[in-house]
C-alpha cells in the first residue's frame, strides 16, 4: 500500500493527531523545522501549568525552565540510548537532522501537561487532591512513554517491539533517579512517624513505584541487550514502514494564536493564584532568616484563604525538614501576639508529627535539646490538652516519658540523662503526669529531687580541701 501524502501544513488538527499516535502526524511535525521553536514554547507553556498555583514565578521565574532542561536531558539520553539499535545505527540520514526530528516531537508531548493546570487543591480536600494529582501525573508519563515508542518507531522505521525495551529502560532509571533526589516523605517501618495524611499517600505511591521500578529495570535491561547485540533479531521482527521522503511541512497561522490564548490564560490564572504564593515566599524569607516571631505576626495578618489551598507551612517535617527551626516556629506560634486560631491550628499539628517522627518514644526525648525541651513543657504547663497527649500515649506505642524508665534502670551518669537539668526533668514528670502517684513515679521523683540538691562537683572539692586544712 502506498503510503498517503504528508500533510504540508501543521495545524491543531495534526497537534491533536500526533497526540494519539497517527503517522501521518508524526512524521509531519518531525519534518516541520517550525515544530523545533513551538515545541519549545509548548515546555515552557507546560511548566506555567505546573508551577502557576504551586510558586512564586515573579520571585522565581525560573522553575519555567525547569521542564524545558530536564527534558533537554532526556531527549540527548534518548537519542543515544535509540542509535544504540542495529537497524539505526544503519540509517545514514545526518545526525543533526534526526536530534533535531526527536526533540520536536518530544517537545509537542508538551500540550499533556494541560492536567496539571486543573486547579484540584481548590475543588477537592486535601487527601483526594493529592491522590488525583498523583492519577494525572501516572497519566500523562504513560502517555508520553507509549507515544515516544510511537514516534521512534515512525521516524527511525524500527520495529516498535525493538523500541519498547530501550525506552522503557530509559523512563525507568529516570523515574528511580527522580526518587532519589526529590524530597519525599520520610519512610518508616514501625509506624512511629507522625505523617499526615496527605503525606501518607505520597509516602505509599513512592514506595510502590519504587519497588515495581527497581524490579523490572533488570527486565528492560535484559531485553534493550538483546536487541542490541543479538545480530539474529535484526529482522526478525516485522519492520515499520520506512518514511518516505518527507515534503517540507509549516505551521499554520492558528497553531500560534492557540498557543497564545493559551499563555493569556494562564497569566490571568496568575493573577488569581500569585498573590497566595507571594504570601507563601514572604513567610518563608523571614523564617529563614530567624525572624520567627516576625514570620507568625505576618501570617496572623491574614486569613486561611488568602493562602494556597491545604497550605502546609515549611518546614515540612513529615519530608524530614529541619529548617527554619520547627520548635523555634511552633513556639513563636503559639506565643503569638493576637494569634488566630487556624493559624495556631497549623503549627499545632505540626508538632504533632515532630513528635511522631522517630520509630520510639525514646528517640524524641534523646534528640530533644534542652531548649526545646523548654518549650515543651511551657506548652503542657499552660495547656492541659498536649500533656494528656503524652500522658494517654496517643502518638507511641512505648513509654513517652522513656527517661522514667531509664532513672529506674540506669545510674544517671552513665545514661544521657547526666546532659539534662534534672529540675527540667522533675517539671517535664509534673507536667505529664500531674498529680498521679505510684511506685515508680514516686522513685523517679525522689531520685530527681536528691539530683537538684547534690551539691556541685566544684562545691564538693572545696569542702574537701577546707575539711583537710582545719
């Protein structure tokens, strides 16, 4: 069958064709020198889609950038991994030529990206937005995976069986390299971390993703050598048909404009969308310089919704974040100066998870630093709720207060318990417990009191030294 004439003009029509895969499409933006400079246009595009309710791009334009890059990236890894193919490696068109085919096509995959505009954190709650968020990235990188093996296989004439292996080596190692560096939710397997539950569906997606992709990438391996190197399988598969000679394609007038219309909608998006992110970035600056109590006074000027939806201020201590200081924040919190209850309310919860964060009890109280110690007990003497927290164990399994049983157990100086003041001890032991008695907190208490009055090792010697001189 003779093959149909290549259209000469790109239209949204054939935008919408290549999308799914036609071949006439394909091949017509893979000629269209035009395509190059659009699909370009269509990255940046998707990267406003992204990041137009997720940054502050007047601060930070750069995170634009940041899709076209990355894939610049993959596209050079792609055509190297794609030449690595016996039957390409015999295609004796100018290398130019083909990298140049490969990334405007790569590039018009951009227009997938258009889920990501859909604003979810302000239709849904948090846990499902997060969850449908999730969906739409699933969605969109198998659709750029199935449609890429599409596109090799039309303009390189490779079986698409020969393609599937190297490609899908190629998006495996990328996803499991993006695991890696990414910040993620920190995994625990005693179930101590005190995580959201918005961070629990992240935590579990990355855990499945990471399992399927390390266990398949030795299969994709395995296959991508064996169409490689095994020089029997060279025809062994039937064989697309090699593209004719492909007359000079351009872009209609009306693919600009479209794309146009687009970028001003996404601009009056940001006009809408901005100013809660600008918020977000002033509150962080000043966090990050220390300026705690100045960062909780700006964030009580305001009102839940003059934030992004299910906003989660930095730190992110279920990410396992550290900076700004968590306890610092929570303090100049909840000490704040008028405080508004939603606000209160965030950092609240996110002591909440502090608390959880290790696989025992035990590990919070031996991390704790004095000062922040301080702050917790200050917390609990003033308000009785977060000392039946600790006291009815609702956030461990194990004894909250571990350092009861270490004073039983251990002698004080050979515990880490010779770091801590022992009247910040008796007062923590007070502000738990309150007035409960047993044996143990009885003994606890005795051995805390006769702690605070042992005179100081100084003190000791120089009684020594004036007994010896009378």
């Amino acid at each position: 069958m003779e093959p149909q004439p290549i259209p000469t003009r790109v239209t949204l029509k054939t935008i919408a064709q290549f999308l799914i895969g036609q071949r006439q499409a394909i091949e017509a933006i893979a000629d269209c020198r035009s395509c190059l400079w659009l699909g370009m246009t269509l990255t940046i595009l998707a990267g406003l889609c992204r990041e137009y309710d997720q940054e502050d791009l007047l601060r930070e334009p750069w995170y634009l950038l940041i899709p076209l890059v990355a894939s610049s990236v993959v596209i050079l890894l792609l055509f190297a991994v794609i030449h690595a193919l016996p039957e390409v490696r015999r295609n004796k068109r100018n290398r130019w030529e083909q990298l140049r085919q490969l990334a405007s096509c790569f590039w018009m995959m951009s227009p997938m990206a258009a889920l990501y505009a859909v604003p979810v954190e302000r239709i849904l709650d948090a846990v499902p937005a997060m969850a449908t968020n999730l969906w739409f990235l699933a969605i969109v990188a198998t659709w750029r995976v199935l449609l890429i093996i599409r596109v090799v296989s039309v303009i390189y004439g490779v079986s698409v069986w020969k393609v599937v292996f190297p490609v899908f080596l190629l998006a495996d190692s990328v996803v499991l390299q993006l695991l890696v560096i990414t910040p993620a939710p920190v995994f625990t397997i005693m179930g101590g971390l005190g995580l959201s539950e918005r961070d629990q569906v992240v935590a579990e997606v990355r855990c499945f993703v990471g399992v399927w992709g390390t266990l398949t990438w030795p299969l994709w391996l395995i296959g991508t050598i064996f169409v490689i190197f095994w020089r029997r399988n060279v025809d062994s598969f039937p064989m697309e048909q090699t593209p004719t000679k492909m007359q000079a394609s351009a872009l209609s007038g009306s693919v600009w404009g479209a794309v146009s219309l687009a970028f001003l909608a996404m601009l009056l998006a940001c006009v809408w969308t901005q100013p809660e992110q600008q918020r977000v970035n002033h509150y962080l600056r000043l966090a990050n310089a220390d300026k705690y109590d100045d960062a909780l006074a700006y964030v009580n000027q305001f009102e839940p919704e003059d934030f992004p939806p299910h906003w989660e201020p930095r730190p992110w201590v279920g990410y396992g974040e550290r900076q700004p200081d968590p306890m610092l924040l929570i303090e100049a919190a909840l000490n704040a100066e008028p405080s508004k209850p939603w606000a209160r309310e965030l950092f609240t919860k996110k002591l909440r998870q502090l608390i959880g964060e290790d696989f025992y009890a035990s590990g919070f109280w031996r991390r704790m630093k004095n000062f922040e110690l301080e702050i917790l007990i200050q917390l609990m003497e003033s308000d009785d709720e977060w000392a039946r927290i600790f006291r009815e164990k609702e956030l461990h399994n194990t004894p909250p207060v571990e350092w009861v049983e270490s004073l039983l157990m251990n002698d004080w100086e050979s515990s880490h318990l010779a770091e801590r003041d022992p009247e910040q001890l008796l007062r923590l032991l007070n502000a738990v417990y309150g007035d409960q008695r047993s044996f143990q907190l009885d003994e606890v208490r005795l051995k805390l009191q006769e702690r605070i009055h042992l005179p100081e090792e100084g003190s000791l010697q120089e009684s020594s030294d004036a007994d010896e001189g009378a």
